[in-house]
C-alpha cells in the first residue's frame, strides 16, 4: 500500500462505498454510501470551487443547468415570482417560463439594474441574473440589483460564468453563485459540468434535491474540472489581455461596424465594470457587428482558420459563434433587435493562442483573404 501523499489527488471511480454495519460521514456530514451522493472526487472540486467564490461551500453538477434546477426547484413553489434579465441564458429562461404550468411566474427585464429593479416587487421570491450578458457583453451592475432585491427579501442568484476571478457575487450581499464548470474553470473545452456555491442558501435542501435529480458530476469529470482550475489564473488572464488587443484592432477595422467589449474606454458598459470588476481584466469573451450583415458575418465564419467555428466559450482554443443561431435561437425576433443581436452579429471567445496571429486569422477572414 502506498501511504506518501501523491502529487494529484486519485480519481474515486466507484459507485459505493463500505457500511460494514455503519456509514462513514462525509466531512459536512451526509452518508458516505453511494457515489449520487457524495463521492471524495467530488468533494475536493466543490472545495476548491467554494474558495474561488469565498463561499462556504457548494455543489457540483453535471452542468450548469442541473445547477440550476436545482436552484428553481428547492426555492420556488406555486405562486412564487422569479426575476431575470431577458438577454440571459437561453434555456436557463426556458426551463424558468415551463415552471409556469406548476404555479411560477417569470418576469423577464431588459438586462441592466434599472430595469431589473423596477421590475422587483414584494412578489418576488427569486432574482437570477448574470454579470455580463451573451452574446452583446452587457455589463449589470449586480450589487445595486441585490440591494433591491434584499429590500423585499427575495433570493438572489448570480450566474457568474463570464466573469470568474474578477467578481465575488457573495461578497456584496447575493445568496448563491452559479458556474456553467464547461467555460473558463475546466477550461480545456473537454468536460460539461455545473457548480452552485452558497453564502446564505440551506445547504441540506440543495444537496438533498441534487440527490434526488441525480444530477452530481461524475468523478473523472470532477477530476478534469480539477485539473483546469490550476490553470485558470494563467488562463483567465491571458485570455482577458488578448480580447482587449483583438477588440481594440476590431474596434479601427474598416469592415466592421460596432465592437461590444467592456474593456474598450469607449464601450457603454466600461464605467460599470470598473466600478464592479475588482481587476482591470474583462474577460475573453466579444462580439462585434459586420458592416456585410448577414452576408458578411457568415463568409467570415466560413474564412477563418486558426479560430474554430463553434458555440461555448471559455477553453483554452479560440471559438466564433453566430448567435442568431445559437444563444439567441430561441429568443423572440423583437427581442433580439432591443438588444441589439441583428444577423451580422458575430460572437467571438479568445482562447491562449498566440494573439498576433489570432488577430491575422481574423482580419483575413475580414476582408475575404
């Protein structure tokens, strides 16, 4: 038996454990028994994830959206009113509106704390909002969403997914934070999984509702989540440092029209990142509109060769999206034009590939090279 302490933690692969007449605890206290449970792999990943968020703790997932199941079905109950932005995550919305066949009402408001507080009432029992908007970077300024949101005593959920490292959600007041682990922490673009970590949430109902969905992420998948969170500083800033370069050459680039990035001075959305990022990095994540529309936006798709086309964000490789046919797919037609996601929107996630050539890929691709 080897008894020195390894460099990696191992991997638990297996689906129980022994109860030779009794059952081990686990360190916060629920049987150690079956791996839909709880399972030491999994244990160690939510651990690290909590510290990220200065959380006390929290639960990991296999996705985001299991995170936020769990989230609408251990709060919500008929009658109850949930908040979110209306540029937020698609499906996050669509599962929020099929509630409303069990009793749930869902108001949707235009992404930014005015419009997010007006639209908070005594009604309201659960606030879900992100920080930065996919796919036009809409910056929120949560911390005044989570004021109002307290003063009628309503929970607030931060999906914090865009802005890791950058924002602590718990600190200025919200309940829970939720990570989509398939973007920045994992990193690699190899692994789906899903994070929720609490400051003030009742800990025993969520892990007893992830029990009951049996939606916990699978070991080796906690283990990858693991791996890539070693990097994610590396990464995080690497990938932030390199959207500024490409958003500022896009921003002077003959062939398009608008850039949306909060790191550009000029971007509507600058001042309050300032004012809530606690570092000068803005994410590896923007958008930007071909003056060619349509056209335009799917010849440069089709042109690139060093960046993928491809939804997700996050990874370690650069992805260009066309969001009319992926984030914004469901979303009605009217709505997409109030918040500006028109046919020559392309979004565009930088991985750590070398940023000159990333921005030669790109202008090639511009002007039909």
């Amino acid at each position: 038996m080897i008894t020195v302490r390894p460099l990696h933690d191992p991997i638990y692969l297996t689906i129980a454990f022994e109860q030779a007449g009794e059952t081990e605890l686990s360190d916060r206290g629920f049987d150690l028994k079956y791996s839909r449970e709880e399972n030491p792999t999994v244990r160690l990943l939510e651990k690290n994830v909590a510290l990220i968020e200065e959380g006390v703790d929290s639960l990991a997932f296999n996705s985001g959206m299991a995170a936020i199941s769990t989230i609408y079905l251990s709060i919500l109950r008929a009658g109850d009113e949930v908040v979110l932005p209306m540029e937020g995550y698609g499906t996050t919305i669509q599962l929020a509106e099929e509630l409303g066949k069990f009793g749930v009402r869902v108001k949707l408001a235009y992404p930014s704390a005015e419009a997010l507080n007006e639209a908070i009432t005594e009604n309201t029992k659960l606030v879900l909002t992100e920080v930065v908007t996919n796919p036009t970077l809409k910056v929120i300024d949560v911390p005044e969403v989570i004021k109002r949101a307290k003063e009628v005593g309503a929970t607030v959920v931060v999906d914090n997914t865009f802005s890791p490292l950058v924002f602590k959600p718990l600190k200025v007041g919200a309940d829970g934070v939720i990570h989509s682990l398939t973007k920045y922490i994992a990193g690699h673009n190899d692994v789906i999984g899903g994070a929720l970590i609490w400051g003030d949430l009742d800990p025993e109902n969520l892990w007893h509702w992830r029990r009951r969905l049996g939606s916990i992420i699978q070991p080796f998948d906690a283990w990858l989540v693991i791996r890539g969170l070693k990097t994610l500083e590396l990464r995080f800033e690497r990938q932030s440092r390199s959207a500024q370069a490409i958003a500022e050459f896009l921003s002077e680039h003959p062939k398009i029209e608008k850039v949306h990035y909060p790191g550009l001075k000029s971007d509507p959305y600058h001042s309050t990142a300032s004012k809530i990022f606690s570092r000068h990095l803005f994410g590896g994540v923007l958008s930007f509109l071909h003056r060619e529309g349509e056209s335009g936006a799917k010849a440069f798709l089709r042109r690139l060769k060093r960046v993928f086309p491809s939804p997700s964000l996050g990874g370690t490789e650069s992805l260009a999206t066309y969001p009319v046919i992926s984030a914004a797919k469901s979303m009605p037609e009217d709505r997409r034009r109030l918040l500006g996601i028109t046919p020559g929107l392309i979004r565009l996630s930088v991985g750590v590939e070398d940023t000159d050539l990333l921005i030669e890929d790109i202008d090639r691709a511009l002007r039909g090279g």
